[in-house]
C-alpha cells in the first residue's frame, strides 16, 4: 500500500510532468472505484491547465488555474503512470512501487495531454478521484484530518495535551488520521524503534521526552523515506528508473526473530498484531 512518501514521489514525478498542461481529454474505462466516477468527471477537466501538483497526507491534490481542484487517492494499490504518444517508454511508473511498467489491465482513467497521458491503474480499485469546486470545499474535505508530521501544528504542545488521559497505545495513534496524517503502519513501526518507545504503551504514560522524539523521529523517518524514493517491498524502479531503496534500511518491520540492530542490544525483534496491524519492536531496548 503506498504511504506519504510514495505519494510524495508521485506528486513530485506529477508535478514536473503537467504543471502548467492543458488536459485534451478524458477517457474513462470503468468507473467504479472506491467512489464511482461522477458523469461530468471529463467534461470538468477538459480544457483545464494544471497550476501545480500538491499533496495532503495520502491525498495527491490536481490545482488548477481557476482555483478548482481534483484530489486522487491511490487507495491500496493504485498507481499513475505516464506514457508519451507514439514511444514506447520503458518506465512509465511515477512511482517505484508496483509494476515499473503500464499493466495491461487495470487502467480505469486516462488524461490526455498534449504528447502524453497519466493513466490511473488500480487492481483493488479502493482509490477514488474527487472533484473539488473551490477552496473552501477543500479546505472542508480535509478539516476532519490531523496535521502532517510536517507541519508546525504538530507540536509538543499538541501531542502531549492530545494524549492527556488516553489508554489506547502509541502505535494506534500513530495510525489514526485524526490525530497525525501520513504515517502508515511501516513507518509507525520504524519510528516508535526510534523513539525507544513499545507500541502497545499507553499514550497517558508517556512522558514529554518520549513525545518530544516520537515527533522528531516521525519527521525523520518520513522524510529519509521520501528522500530515499520511498520504500517498497519489492523490487521496483520509478520512471527516471531509480529504485526505491528505503526497505534496505528498515530497523524491525518485516525483520521478526532478527537481532536488534541498536548498537549493543541483545534483543531479538517481535511481531505483534495490534489493531489488526503487524508491528514490529524490540521488547529489550523499547520501553
Ligand atoms: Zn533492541
């Protein structure tokens, strides 16, 4: 499943793409995705220039100049890719997770620009495009979700007074959308192990210190992820065929019944299921 810095890349391989195109048109082959393709979903783009491409937490944000807005979610397995007319492109991927290489099957909705097309690929089809008329409606769509780790609103203040009297642990809140936006299961793991912290303890426990490295450490995973191209399981390369290297440098996720690679920790890592979610920590140097 793709998580922040996934989307980051796309957004960023996106952004440099179609920043300042104008979309031909719009071809829809099925529109049943985790929200159904509106009707006038082509007829809304066509002819619209894209200012810039941004991102909220998991959500890649198509600005366009006249202030309106489509937000594409790539759900659990959805993928963009780019492919220029009449050339054959060996990647198409603007990402490095999933295929290198435009599927056969799959590709739901395809954008045209001028000498190319981003073509939205999702086997599960739990992604979804949104339309959005003005700011205040995007303002609004995303009022219900926590900061970004990112941001200056995700404080020591913020955390700290969040967790005021809560029993639920650690690693549930890093996964909850209300409270922090972005951080995916992966990262939640890598960044309590960081953090020192086990994930099955309860937010009102923690003291200011161990809230003071969760926020820096959430910020540090985040952000060696994206600059690493991100993570991924398997083997795969984005379209300026640069793999995704990240998953080299996970300390406990996917790593059960390895050692602890804290420098002298005799710990082995454990695999824990907590809130339906794998979760990986070392029970000697975590506390
Ligand atoms: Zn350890």
């Amino acid at each position: 499943m793709p998580e922040l810095p996934e989307v980051e890349i796309v957004k960023q391989s996106l952004d440099r793409k179609i920043k300042l195109k104008k979309i031909q048109k719009v071809i829809i082959k099925n529109r049943n995705l985790r929200l159904k393709i509106p009707l006038n979903f082509g007829k809304f783009l066509k002819n619209k220039i894209i200012k810039k491409v941004t991102r909220f937490s998991k959500y890649i944000i198509l600005q366009f100049t006249n202030e309106s807005f489509c937000i594409v979610h790539l759900g659990m397995s959805g993928t963009i890719h780019l492919a220029r007319k009449n050339k054959k492109n060996k990647f198409t991927n603007t990402s490095f997770y999933n295929s290198p290489n435009l599927p056969k099957k799959h590709n739901h909705v395809e954008i045209y620009f001028d000498r190319f097309k981003v073509i939205y690929n999702d086997p599960r089809r739990f992604g979804f495009f949104k339309l959005i008329k003005n700011k205040k409606e995007l303002y609004n769509r995303f009022s219900h979700l926590g900061p970004e780790p990112f941001s200056r609103s995700f404080n020591l203040n913020y955390v700290y007074s969040y967790f005021k009297n809560k029993k639920k642990n650690i690693k549930r809140f890093l996964l909850d959308q209300n409270f922090v936006s972005g951080i995916g299961n992966i990262y939640a793991s890598e960044i309590l192990f960081f953090s020192k912290v086990v994930p099955s303890k309860k937010v009102k426990e923690l003291s200011k210190n161990e809230c003071k490295k969760i926020i820096y450490f959430s910020i540090k995973v985040l952000k060696k992820a994206i600059k690493k191209g991100g993570s991924s399981i398997r083997d795969f390369k984005n379209i300026s065929g640069v793999d995704g290297s990240f998953q080299n440098e996970f300390k406990v996720y996917q790593r059960e019944n390895l050692n602890c690679l804290k420098y002298k920790c005799q710990g082995k890592i454990k695999k824990k299921i907590i809130s339906n979610r794998s979760t990986f920590f070392c029970d000697i140097c975590q506390k």
